[in-house]
C-alpha cells in the first residue's frame, strides 16, 4: 500500500457464506425449544437410572417375554400390545443415544449391557416356551400365527416407523409436559416380539423366521438409536469438543445415520422378494379357483414351495365329478403361461358325495318310445330334486354281428360310490352311485382276475368299471 492511499472500507466478497448444512442447524435451532444445562443434566441422570440392569428390569423382561409369546403363539393382537407396554428396553436404547452422542462412558456401559442381556433374555424365554408347548397336547402353535409371520417380514415401512418412534420417545423423555405419549410410542417401536420371534423359530428349527425377526430387531435397534442422537443433538445435547456455532456434526449421528442407510439395502430387498411372492399366490389362487369352478369342486388347501428353481404347487380339493389327467395338464399350462416360470403341480382330489339320512335317494327311468331311447334318472338327495342329463342310445336296425349296446344299473356296492376310470385300474373320471343307469359299450378287458366293461354314464362320459357292481337294467 502507497503512502497516500486510504485502507478500502468496502467489504470482502470473496469470504464464503455459511453452508446449506449450518443454515438447516441454525435454522432448527431457532425453532426446537431449548433445553437448559440443568434440564439437559436431570435427563442424563433419568436415563442413567433407568438404562441400570437391575433386578426390576430384568423381571419386567421376564414377564414382557411370557407375555408376548404367549400372544404370538395364540395370534393376538391385545396380548401382544400388552408386552409392549411391559418391556422396558426403550429405556436403554435412548441411554445409548444419548451416551454415544455426549460420551459418557458410564452410561453407554449400563445401556449396552442392559439391551444385550435383555435381548437374549428375551430369546431364551421365547424358545423355552415355545419348546415346552410344542408337548402339550393344547398348544395352538401347529403353524406360524399370522402374528408370528409379521415379524418376519420386515420393509422400509418398518425403518421409517422406528425412526419416528425414536424421534418422538427422544422429544418426550425431553420434555416432561409431554411424557404421557410414552406408552403409545412403545407400542409402535416394539422390540420384544421379533425378539420372541426369533426363540419360536429356534425352537421350531426354522432358521428363516428367525432370520426374519432378528433383522427387524436390528432395523428398530439402528433406527432407534439414530432417532434419539438426532433428536438429543437438535434439543442441545451435544459434545464439549463440538464447535458451539453447530458447524460440525457429531460422529455418533454420522455413524449412526450410515447403519441405518446400510439396513436400507436388504429391507428394499426383502420387500421386493414378498411383494413378488405376494402376487404369485394371488395370481395361483385366481387361476386354480376358476378352474375348480368349472369342474364344480371346492379347494380345501394349496401349498408351494420353490425348489431349486422351480415352483411346486400342491393342490388339494373335493370333488363331486371327478378331476381327471388332463385337467392337470391343462391346469398346469394355464399356470406356467400366468406366471412365467418353472413350475410343477399336484392334485390330490377327495370324492365327494352329499347324503342326507332324512331325505332317501329316490330314482326314476322313463324311457322315450321311437328309434331314439331316452332313460332319465332323477336322484333326490336333499329338499330340491334336480334331473340328471339325458343319455341317449339310438340302436341300429340292421341285424350284424356286431352286439347292441344294453343298459345298465349300478349294484350295491356296499359304500354307494363307485368310480368310473379311464381305463382299467386307470385315473378316475367320476363318481357313481348305486342305481345309476349306465351304457354298456362294446369293449372289456380281463385284468388281476377281474373283468372291466366300458360304459357311458347319464352326463355322456366314457370310462370302465367292474362289471361286478353292474346288474342288467330293465325298463318298466
């Protein structure tokens, strides 16, 4: 600078302003009340006495475990509720919080000992439950409740309710006007049932539901913990070495922020996997529905499962006319073109037949004069009497060798069902009862000693049966 010039009073331009990062802090600094040094000091010593592993933590463990097992086993919802209200692990995992933003060693020591044992208490009392009511003779647990499978199959959904569970048990431990809204935030922010969740699958040697429990516990551990470091560092819980014009971030939010983001991955994953799965089995479900409807047949269970690639659908379902060889074939195209996958089916069909001992069966044959013979069987079975179809025979005039097709009644056959195959001790077609009226085609076979007819029953189908359970039809 030259002697006769004056310093420049014009201000530097050049310095940078504050980052989008400070601004965000300041701002939510200006908005979130501020919490004295003296209130910030009494809930450090709350959370310090309540994150202690005592004797009453670990009885409320206890009885939070019988409780929210119990409920699983029995698939309820209000019992389950209620061990969440018991639990008392919420406790330790804003203790960690809070320890891991401030350092206080004393308090991050209580609350890591406290959920790690609570948890595997809470494991242990699940499996042993659970492996006792697998021998009473009353246990409902034959398969996963409903309940059970919830907790096994965790999404994003589930991360952004504990991060908002976290946030609001942090805001009202903080804030004692507001510590009514603690039980309410328990119950969204469970932990004791995936804990629980993961001795039943122990106990049932299913490593998969286990699996399943044991990353939800995780996603609301991680989430909790990130919950309460952000929430504790907004209200003014932050380090001594931290600059006090919020220009830094604590590592422990930083650090927790990335777990929670890593989680993320799977949770994405597991979802897309379920949502998929989802709508394989609604789409299997339509599929086999319409086809049973046209068979008129009821589905009574349907089970898949994936095998090295493939899917395997076993279909079971009760039928009054039979389900035969084809209609699995054609059952099992219809599905491999819906799903777009290897696939392979099994039907297991069960006869079906409707009796009332009040309303005896009562059969009629009318027969149609002319070249053309009509026989009508009317079978009454229940209060509304409903015609069977028509089968109809027209002889040839003309004398061959070849012989007439008779008529023919079905006999006793000491169950009253008789089945009409497709050939020979072959896939059943349908079902008979004693009386009906059949047509005796030209072919039969000698087969283990016994002789087979091929016949055509009153709704026109073609199949064989014993001649044994058939007597000569007469009209009247």
């Amino acid at each position: 600078m030259q002697p006769n010039e004056t310093p420049s009073t014009e201000p530097n331009t050049t310095q940078p302003g504050p980052s989008l990062r400070v601004r965000i802090l300041h701002i939510l600094h200006r908005v979130i009340p501020k919490l004295t040094l003296k209130h910030r000091a009494q809930v450090q010593v709350v959370l310090r006495e309540a994150s202690n592993p005592d004797f009453d933590y670990f009885l409320l463990v206890v009885l939070s475990s019988i409780i929210a097992t119990f409920g699983l086993i029995t698939d309820s919802a209000p019992v389950i509720i209620g061990a969440m209200l018991v639990a008392p692990l919420m406790s330790p995992l804003l203790g960690l919080s809070l320890a891991s933003l401030n350092g206080d060693e004393v308090l991050l020591s209580r609350a890591i000992t406290a959920i790690l044992r609570g948890a595997i208490l809470t494991v242990v009392m699940g499996f042993v439950l659970t492996w006792i009511g697998r021998y009473l003779p009353f246990t409902p647990l034959i398969e996963p409740s409903s309940q059970v499978i919830a907790q096994t199959h965790p999404s994003p959904f589930d991360l952004g309710v504990s991060i908002a569970g976290g946030v609001a048990a942090a805001f009202a431990l903080a804030m004692p006007e507001i510590s009514a809204a603690l039980p309410g935030v328990a119950i969204a922010t469970a932990f004791e049932p995936p804990l629980c969740t993961i001795g039943i699958g122990l106990a049932l040697g299913d490593l998969g539901m286990a699996g399943g429990a044991l990353l939800l516990f995780l996603t609301n551990t991680a989430a909790i913990v990130f919950a309460g470091v952000f929430t504790f560092f907004i209200l003014g819980f932050r380090p001594k070495q931290l600059d006090i014009r919020w220009r830094s971030l604590p590592r422990s939010l930083v650090v927790s922020a990335v777990l929670v983001l890593v989680l993320v991955i799977p949770l994405i994953f597991l979802s897309a996997t379920f949502v998929r799965q989802g709508k394989e089995e609604i789409e299997i479900r339509r599929t086999v529905q319409l086809t049973l409807d046209e068979h008129h047949a009821s589905l009574v269970s349907l089970e898949t499962t994936e095998s090295e690639g493939i899917l395997e659908i076993e279909i079971t379902l009760r039928s009054e006319t039979g389900f035969v060889y084809e209609d699995v074939v054609a059952l099992q195209q219809e599905l491999a073109t819906s799903l777009q996958r290897t696939l392979a089916v099994r039907v297991n069909v069960i006869p079906s037949l409707q009796l009332d001992p009040l309303i005896p069966p009562t059969r009629t044959a009318t027969p149609t004069p002319g070249p053309t013979m009509t026989i009508t069987a009317t079978s009454t079975q229940t209060a509304t009497t409903k015609p069977l179809p028509s089968l109809t025979s027209t002889p040839t005039a003309t004398a061959t060798s070849t012989s007439t097709p008779s008529s023919l009644a079905v006999a006793n056959t000491g169950s009253d069902v008789l089945i009409l195959r497709a050939f020979p001790e072959g896939p059943q077609i349908g079902f008979l009862q004693s009386g009906d009226i059949l047509l005796q085609l030209y072919e039969q076979e000698l087969l283990n000693g016994m002789v087979w007819i091929q016949v055509q029953d009153q709704a026109g189908r073609t199949g064989w049966v014993p001649q044994y359970y058939t007597v000569l039809y007469s009209s009247p």
